[in-house]
C-alpha cells in the first residue's frame, strides 16, 4: 500500500514552478496543467518515478508514455528527427502535436517510460508554464493524462485532485486547460507519417505542412494495435454514452453541439451545450469537463448530438468513440 500523502496545490507563480521543478527532479509526481490537458508527471529517465505514475493512476498495464520537454533542443536529445519531424516540430512545436521517432543514442528516457519501444514520443507543450516546469526540471518528464485509468481526462484542477488528491505529491494550479483535447500523435519512423492519435493539432494541418497525407495505423490480423495505450474504453464515463443522436429519450443527458435544438429536448434528465456557436476550438475545449458534469449526475446514458468530422471534430469524435466503446 502506497499509503496517502498530502497532495500540494501549488501556485502558478515563480516559488510554485520551482517547487514543481524540485519535486519532479527529486523522483516525486507532480500534475502540470498543459494546453490539452492535465498531466501526470514524472521524471521520464527514473524507472521507480515512472512506475509511480502506473501506481496513482492505477493503470493495469504498461503503456508507452509522452515525454514532455521545454524546446526542440531538448528533444533532439532524446529523439531522432528525420526531415518530416523536424518540419513538423518546426511548424507545430510549442504545441499539441506529439512526435513518434527512433531513441537517440543520448536519450534520458528510461525503458519502462517506453514500454520498451526503440522508439519515444516527445512533445514540447504550448503551454507556456508547462515548459517553465519542464525546464526547472531539468528532465523529459513522462505525463500521460492526469485522471485513474478508464476515467475521462482532466482539464480543470479539481479534475485532477478528485482522481488522485492523496496519490501524488503536487498539482500546478494552471486554472482551465484552453485545448481540452490531447495531442495529435504522428509516429515519423520507417515509411510515411503516421496518424496514431487525432487530437488538438487539425489533421488538415499537418498534411499541409507534410504536402501529403498522413498515413493510417495499419492494424495486421490479431497483432497488438500500433500505438499501445489507445484501449477503445480509454475516455470512459461511468454512463453509456450514445453517439449521432438526432433526438433525445426520455431521462437521457444530452450532450449537444451547435445551436439548433434537437428532439426531445424537454424530456431530458440534463442538458450541456459543448459549443451553442457550433464551434469545434470550443467544443474541443469543454469536451472532458462536460461529460463529467454530466456523468456527475448518474444518468444511465449520455446522448450526443452529431459533431462535424473536419478540423478538431476528428479528435472529439474520436474521443467520444472511446468513450462509446463497450467495456
Ligand atoms: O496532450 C497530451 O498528449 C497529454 C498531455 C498531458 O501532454 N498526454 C497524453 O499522454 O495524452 P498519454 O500517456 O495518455 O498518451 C500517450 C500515447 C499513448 O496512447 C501511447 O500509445 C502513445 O502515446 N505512444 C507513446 N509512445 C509511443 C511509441 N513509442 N509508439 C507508439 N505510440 C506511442
Ligand atoms: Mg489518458
């Protein structure tokens, strides 16, 4: 037993990124607020830290793991950048774009933060405190998303203590995550660029600075899928979640997007609106916080009004997708 620890707030001024930095470097976990989410931070080159954030998270199985840094210089460390990534770390970095490579010979990041892979995912966050924390660190720090397995990622403080107040040394109070929505991952290894994950960098985008389009995971007959860790009950709240609901049953929470009303409206248990505008940065943005509202409030189903496939609707689908998935 891990036992329990007080969970320090800490503030998000100069004594509070050097705390954070401290606790990090001395092997503790500390939760960092980026532009997509909260996450879980460790020192991704301390095997004993990284394990520590399977344990918090209660995670049953070791997955790959981001390492975050504060700029390229740092990730070219750690990585192998061919051309394409480093046209895309150019293009993209600081910001939600996680990029797949072969280690480098002068990598930090320890085996367990890579489940072993000789390959490593590396981001530098747009979030300028994210990069204040890593560079007081001093250390690729690994940070999956700051919530216990199978719970719906945090974007708000209290996302984060709800899940794992007493489990972990520290959380930086960065107020509301503007993103909501976790990197786009694209794995630069052998062949083409691949799109691993959909996430808060527009796919459309990246092809454009690519001048191709980004490949697909292939996925051979019975083989374990290609980016470890993308389990289908990964976003999950505790109600069953409906998706492309063009009217709302009777006692369901409707999740909606856009401004026109769907049917049915009235007889719902609760209702939240993830953009009345119909605007995807926005949805994208309250995504996690509202499914948690309305998960908070036990319906047997959440209903989910169609959300458009272009630009960050690929990521918010493919989070509502996950958390759909039977379990
Ligand atoms: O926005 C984000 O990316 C957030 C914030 C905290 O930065 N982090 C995050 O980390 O989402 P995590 O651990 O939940 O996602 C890591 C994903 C996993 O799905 C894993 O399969 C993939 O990255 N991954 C990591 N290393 C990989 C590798 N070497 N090859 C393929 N996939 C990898
Ligand atoms: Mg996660």
């Amino acid at each position: 037993d891990r036992g329990s620890m007080p969970t320090r707030r800490l503030a998000a001024d100069d004594a509070g990124i050097e705390e954070a930095g401290a606790l990090l470097r001395a092997g503790k976990l500390v939760a960092i607020p980026t532009e997509t989410v909260y996450g879980l931070g460790a020192d991704a080159g301390d095997p004993a830290a990284v394990a520590g954030i399977y344990a918090a998270k209660e995670r049953p199985r070791f997955n790959p793991l981001i390492a975050h840094l504060p700029d390229l210089a740092a990730a070219r460390r750690e990585g192998d950048f061919g051309p394409e990534a480093l046209r895309l770390a150019q293009a993209f970095w600081p910001g939600p774009l996680t990029l797949v490579v072969p280690l480098a010979g002068t990598a930090r990041v320890c085996d367990l933060a890579r489940a072993g892979l000789p390959s490593v995912a590396l981001r530098v966050p747009g979030s300028a405190l994210a990069r204040k924390v890593l560079a007081a660190a001093g250390c690729p720090v690994a940070a999956p998303s700051a919530n216990r397995s199978g719970r719906v990622s945090p974007t708000e403080v209290d996302h984060v203590l709800g899940d794992l107040d007493g489990r972990i040394a520290g959380v930086l109070d960065g107020g509301p995550c503007p993103i909501g929505v976790e990197s786009t991952i694209v794995a630069c290894l052998d062949g083409p660029p691949v799109l691993l994950r959909p996430g808060g960098v527009p796919r459309d985008a990246i092809e454009a600075i690519l001048g191709r389009e980004l490949a697909m995971p292939s996925a051979p007959d019975g083989a374990a899928p290609v980016s470890p860790g993308l389990l289908a009950s990964h976003y999950a709240p505790r109600a069953a979640v409906r998706l492309d609901a063009a009217r709302i049953r009777p006692g369901e929470a409707a999740l909606l997007f856009g401004p026109v009303p769907p049917d049915g409206l009235d007889d719902a248990a609760l209702s939240l609106n993830l953009s009345p505008a119909g605007d995807l940065a926005e949805a994208a943005a309250h995504l996690f916080a509202h499914l948690r509202r309305l998960d908070a409030a036990g319906p047997a189903t959440i209903a989910v009004t169609p959300i458009p496939e272009h630009g960050l609707g690929e990521a918010i689908r493919d989070r509502l997708a996950r958390a759909a998935a039977p379990r």
